[in-house]
C-alpha cells in the first residue's frame, strides 16, 4: 500500500490521478490533498478520499474547510499557508507525490519532495524549467525517484534503456506537438483570438494556464527545457514535431537508426498510471487505441513564424541558467494578463521576449537567485503588458 500526497487535486492532473487512484483501493491511500482555495471541491474529495490532512494555500478558505469538517465530524486535518504544501508533500506516511501544482508556486514543494526522497511524478513541469539543475540535484540527493507526467516526457521516459548508462545509444528524442487549437490559423487572425478559443484545445482537456501555453506552443518551448533537464540532453537532441492526432506521445532514435515511440489515446489518465505503478503497469480507464479507427498518422514542421513562443523556449534552452527561469515567469505574467483580457494573444510572445533580452541570465548558484530571477522577470513582464 503505497500513501499519496496530490499537490493541485483539485485542478485537472489532480482529477485524473484520483481517478486512476480510486480504480485501486488496495494499491493506493490518499494520505493528503493539497490545492490553493476551491473548497466545494475539496469538500467532496475529503468525503470520498478520507485523506488524514487537506492543505490549502489561501488562509481564509482554509479556515472555512476547517469548521465545515469539524461540524460535520470528519477526521481529516486542515493546514493553511504554502509551507502546508510543502508540509504534506514531505509527511512519512507519504511515499508518492503527484506535483500538480500549475505555474512556479509548485516549486517549493516539489523541492521539499524530491529532498525527502519520495516518488516525485512530476507534472508541475514550471518547477524544472525555473530550477532544473538544483531539482536534479535534489532528487539525486535525497534519492528520490523522478517520473515525468507531462504526456511526451512519460513517453520518452518509458522510450528510454532502462540500464544505467545505456542512454549512450541514443541519437535524439523527438516531442510531439497536437499544434493547438490555432495550428491552422493565418498568422495575421492570431492578434484577435479570444481567451475562450485558446482554452478550447482540439485533443486535449486541461487546466487554463497550459491551454493557453498549448495555444501559443509556449508548452512546448518549456517541454524542449524540461527534455534537456530531465534526460541530460543537448538542445540539439531534441527536435519538435507537430502530430496533430496526439497519438504518438514521443519517441527516442537510437543510433542504429530505430525510432522508440509510445502511442496511446490522448488521456493524462495513461502516465499517470504508468508512474503510480512503475515498474508494473496497472489499469487506468483509459480507452484502448483501435488502430483501425485512428487509420493516419501524420507529421509536420512547427511553424516559428507564427509560434514564436516555440523558439523563444529553445533559445532559453540553449542559454540555459537563469534564463529559463526569467522565460517561465514572463510567460506567466503574459499568460494571466491574456486571461484577463488585457493582452492580446501575439502580446503573450512579445512580453517574453523583452523579458529575455532584458532579463537575468548567468549561472544558477542558488535558490536564491533562482526566485530573484523569478520576481525580476515578473516586474519586467508587467511592465510590458500594456
Ligand atoms: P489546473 O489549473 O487544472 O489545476 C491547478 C492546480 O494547482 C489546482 O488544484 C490549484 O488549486 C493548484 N494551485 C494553483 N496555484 C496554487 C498555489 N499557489 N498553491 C497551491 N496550489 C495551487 O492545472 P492542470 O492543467 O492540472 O496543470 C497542473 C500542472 O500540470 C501544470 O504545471 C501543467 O503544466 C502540468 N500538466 C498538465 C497537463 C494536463 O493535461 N492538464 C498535462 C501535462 C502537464
Ligand atoms: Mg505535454
């Protein structure tokens, strides 16, 4: 029996887990639930999930959630602030920590998991892309197992040679791009799309903030970072393909000339599960692939013209330190304004690169300058929205 903390339950990953987890109650205890305040959601997790302890970035909410369970008898503790996140994710009745969290505020307690030596399953891909080096360091040293959730990431994971060392073989990885729900769209219709259009994504259901990353390809600048990071690989060895069925999640080219893939139904449900139950594999509820009926496989060039964000995410690659670190927070601020309506969705590119070219670069040495680089570039984006 394997105890989990799920950080951003309430959010999409955090549904899709507990409902892989639900479907093996004699695998898994839901030791914790962590999220930042929706607690009509939470309510309903506690009743069915009965975790020892809830935690809840925002005070207030957490305080209600709190005399909501004391009323109605629940056993379950209430703990409030980001140091109950990072709290729960480090509890030793916690062996798994699904990092769900979206955007860097997952950063703290996906670090405090990996030192503590858990099994991180990372989805929370903003926490490498900002600290990769100092997260690989933690996860090493607190020994903790890192499986990656993102889709392509699970995929090349599972592509992998499992021996140590064998990773020598491998020519390249080659990540997959759906393209988004504009991947048609001539460039000069871009400026006026809506945030309601860019949430809608053609393949796959996700939270707001990676709907509109999946839109601007910026997802997939920041999955070209985290490949890099997570594999020991050179931006060289990374290429972008779009695949608009989002059947193929990934593949890995050996240098005899074989190309690994990992196919499956476009449905977070699958890594998931492959990470809860590594090495084994275990059942998900995800729709088996009927290869008939999917019939055509296709694949094509991205487009950087119209995506600048792709290239903006390889450049960051390519510099490396803190300069992704300054790309992730820009896109944030330029994420939340287009949101909000106060950018248009070409402004979203624009506001990152001024960032980049304004923003810290140098080495990481710390943490420190890992979070100062964070609120510097934040402080240029809203500077620059308009
Ligand atoms: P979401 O918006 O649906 O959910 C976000 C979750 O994070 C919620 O539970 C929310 O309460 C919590 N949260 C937000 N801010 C918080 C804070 N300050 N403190 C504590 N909790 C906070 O997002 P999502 O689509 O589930 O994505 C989560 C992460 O997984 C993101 O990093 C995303 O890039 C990554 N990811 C998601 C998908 C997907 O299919 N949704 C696929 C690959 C990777
Ligand atoms: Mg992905």
């Amino acid at each position: 029996m394997k105890g989990l903390a799920i950080l951003g339950a309430t959010g999409s990953v955090g549904a899709s887990t507990l409902d892989v987890v639900a479907r093996h109650p004699d695998r898994f205890r839901v030791v914790a639930l962590g999220a930042q305040r929706s607690i009509g959601r939470l309510r309903e997790l506690v009743v069915r999930f009965e975790p020892d302890v809830v935690a809840l970035a925002d005070p207030g909410p957490a305080q209600e959630l709190a005399a909501d369970l004391a009323r109605a008898g629940a056993r379950t503790r209430v703990l409030a602030g980001a140091d109950a996140l990072t709290a729960i994710a480090t509890l030793p009745e916690v062996d798994f920590v699904m990092a769900a969290i979206v955007g860097a505020a997952g950063l703290p307690s996906t670090l405090a998991a990996a030192r503590a030596g858990k099994r991180v399953m990372l989805a929370n891909k903003e926490s490498l892309v900002m600290a990769g080096p100092l997260l690989m360091q933690a996860v090493h040293e607190g020994g903790a197992t890192l499986i990656p959730i993102d889709s392509e990431h699970n995929a090349i994971f599972q592509c992998l040679p499992r021996a140590a060392g064998a990773c020598a073989g491998v020519r390249r990885v080659v990540l997959t791009a759906s393209g988004g729900p504009f991947r048609n769209r001539p460039r000069e219709t871009l400026a006026a799309v809506t945030p309601e259009e860019a949430c809608a994504h053609p393949v796959w259901s996700m939270g707001p903030k990676i709907s509109v990353d999946s839109a601007t390809l910026m997802n997939k600048g920041l999955e070209f970072i985290e490949a890099c990071l997570l594999f020991g690989l050179r931006p060289d060895q990374v290429d972008v393909v779009l695949h608009p069925q989002s059947i193929v999640h990934s593949l890995v080219e050996y240098a005899d000339g074989s190309l690994l893939a990992q196919l499956g139904a476009p449905d977070m449900r699958t890594p998931i599960a492959c990470a809860l139950a590594w090495p084994e594999r275990i059942a998900s509820g995800v729709e088996f692939l009927d290869l008939v009926k999917v019939a055509r496989l296709e694949f094509g060039a991205p487009d950087l013209e119209r995506f600048p964000c792709l290239a903006l995410g390889q450049a960051a690659a390519r510099a490396g330190g803190l300069v992704p670190a300054a790309v992730n927070a820009a896109n944030e601020v330029a994420v939340e304004g287009f949101l909000a309506g106060r950018l248009n969705f070409t402004g979203i590119a624009k506001v990152i690169e001024s960032v980049m070219t304004r923003g810290a670069r140098g080495p990481i040495g710390s943490i420190d300058d890992v979070l100062r680089a964070d609120r510097e570039a934040r402080a240029l984006a809203r500077e620059a929205l308009p």
